[in-house]
C-alpha cells in the first residue's frame, strides 16, 4: 500500500515538473518572440521616422510609408504617438491627423470591435489623440454594443463631442439624462460654439447634473458672450443652480449691473457671501471695501479667506490689510489679514 502511494506521488511529481518545463520553455519562447517583435518594429521606426517627420513639416506624402504588414503599421501608430506630444502647430496636427487616417483607419475600425476592454479602450484614446474624425460613425456605432462599461460609454460620447457629431445632442438629451454632473462636463468642454449653445438653449429643460454642467463649462471658459444667459439664471433660479451660476460670474469676472450682487455681500448664507465677495473682487467695487473689511470678520472661514484675497486686489489692498492687522481686535481677521499680506513671499 505505502509503495503505491510513493510510486503515485513520484508519477504526480514528475508530471509537475515536465509542466513547469514545458510552461518554462514557452515563456522563453513567447519572451524571444516578443523581443524580436520590438527589435523588428524599432527597426521599421528607423526607417519610417524621417519619413513621417518630412512629411509633418513640408506636407508631402512619400510612397516609401506604406505599411506592408501590422509590424510596420505598429511601427507608424508608435511614432505618431509620440509626435502627438511634441508638435503644435495647426498644420502639422492636421497633417499627423490625415497620416492616422490614411495608415491607421482599417486596423482601429477592427480594433475598436474587439472583445478586449482594454484593446477597444486604448484605441479609443488613439482616435481621440489623432483626431480621426474619419472614425465619428464607427465610434457612434459603439455605443449598440451589449456590454458597454461606463467608463466607455463617457470616452466615447467624449470623443463623438471632439468631433462635434452632430447628433450627440440627441443622445445627451434623450438617451442619456441620467449622467454624473462630472461626466457632463468632462464630454461637454471640447465643444465649439455653435454645438454648445445647443445646450445653452435647452438650459430650461435639461436636468440638474446637465445644467450644473452647461454653468461649469461657460465658467471654466470664461466666455463673456454668456453674461446674459447667466445673469438671467441668477435672477429666475433658486439654490445650487443659482449659486452656480453666480460662481460663473465671479471667474469671468464681469456683471453688466453690480447692484443685485452687493445685496448677496449680506446673505444669511455663507457660500452666496463667499462668491459674492470673490465677484466684487473680481470687479474692484470701491465701494464694496467697507463690508469686505466687515467680511474678515466673517464667523467662517471661507467668507474670511475670500474677503482677504479680495481686499488684496486692490490697488490700496496692502494699507487697508495693514489696518486691520494693527487696529481689529478679532484674532481670526487679524490672522486673515497678516496671511494676505504675506501671500506670495
């Protein structure tokens, strides 16, 4: 019986070790394969790169590049990779966009189908890198796909934003009511003008993330060309969107009549204090300086952070900061002024 079991776990053993063996000798082989591959592709990159960097600079193609097999295609999306992090001029991105589209189309339309999150996820920033607006109804046709994670579905409304597809407003608006403020924003920000103001004009029906979203675009922007647009929602809304849109104000930096503005320097809320201080600073109301100097004095902190940096844009900033320091008997707006009188040292 103890000879069986010994004869059974040298058998078991050994099998165990011919597969590590043979696991052993696979790796090795796939491991060479790989480095060959690299070598192989570096090679072509040689050859290529002066190709493609003559081409980027006077805008004639050559023969020369024409990938004759997925290395050498391989080869051509590496080195375009990396010129799109150096070039910037207009032309030669134009330029780098049509070699993508000309060598990489075919391989990213079958790339963009793969059952791999990952090969589809990468090829997606590809595009989005390369400008390929060639791709816009591929990457539409994404979106039927069955199982589609979050994170794709956002990269490739995004990318559909990049190429200002027309029918994105369609999908935002029916199809997808239902995304994260963040996610809003963040598909929002590459759209020009005319595709923007879409949303601009659907402000009214559109849902809370989505106008929070249309707010933080103008805001991050700072287009001036929305002041009556957001003046208006200031005055008809109430709360976050509100709010929102006199944060927008206060980063551009511009009010067409100040007066409903100096009221909010007196709200029993302190965010609306807090952004109505930032707006007045913004505009350096002479006015305003006898409450900002109140405003130090704020029981939170925020409100006193904000009035100091106001206070500091002024030209007489530094005295009346000054002043305070050495006349308030508040400890926190003393401390608040002696900060802002040293920001920067």
């Amino acid at each position: 019986m103890l000879t069986n079991e010994l004869l059974f776990l040298s058998i078991l053993t050994l099998c165990l070790v011919c597969l590590l063996f043979i696991l052993l000798g696979y790796l090795t082989i796939r491991k060479a394969f790989e480095i060959r591959k690299r070598k192989k592709v570096k090679e072509y990159s040689e050859i290529f790169n002066p190709l493609i960097t003559s081409i980027l600079i006077e805008g004639v193609l050559s023969r020369k590049l024409t990938p004759e097999n997925i290395l050498q295609q391989t080869a051509i999306e590496q080195l375009l990779i990396k010129y799109t992090k150096v070039i910037e001029g207009k032309e030669e991105k134009e330029r780098l966009s049509q070699l993508a589209s000309l060598y990489l189309s075919d391989y990213y339309q079958k790339r963009i189908q793969s059952r791999k999150w990952s090969t589809r996820m990468n090829t997606l920033y590809h595009i989005e890198d390369f400008n390929m607006i060639n791709l816009a109804e591929d990457v539409f046709r994404m979106l039927q796909r069955k199982r589609l994670t979050q994170q794709e579905l956002i990269h490739i409304l995004r990318t559909l934003a990049l190429f200002q597809f027309e029918q994105l407003f369609d999908l935002l608006t029916t199809r997808y009511q239902d995304l994260t403020e963040f996610d809003y924003r963040h598909i929002l920000i590459p759209l020009e003008q005319k595709r923007f103001d879409q949303y601009v004009l659907h402000f009214h029906h559109a849902g809370g993330a989505l106008q929070k979203a249309i707010i933080d675009v103008i805001a991050s922007k700072k287009e001036i060309t929305y002041i009556v647009f957001l003046e208006n929602i200031f005055s008809s809304y109430s709360g976050e969107i509100k709010l929102r849109a006199l944060k927008a104000l206060a980063e551009i930096g511009y009010v067409k009549n100040i007066a409903p503005y100096m009221n909010l320097l007196y709200s029993d809320k302190w965010e609306e204090r807090m952004v109505a201080v930032k707006l007045i600073g913004s505009l350096k109301e002479q006015s305003a300086i006898p409450r900002l100097i109140e405003l130090l004095h704020d029981q939170t902190w925020w409100v006193r952070a904000q009035a100091g940096q106001a206070i500091s844009q002024f030209t007489t900033g530094k005295e009346i900061l000054l002043n305070v320091l050495e006349t308030s008997t508040d400890t926190f707006a003393k401390d608040m002024a002696w900060e802002w009188l040293h920001k920067g040292e």
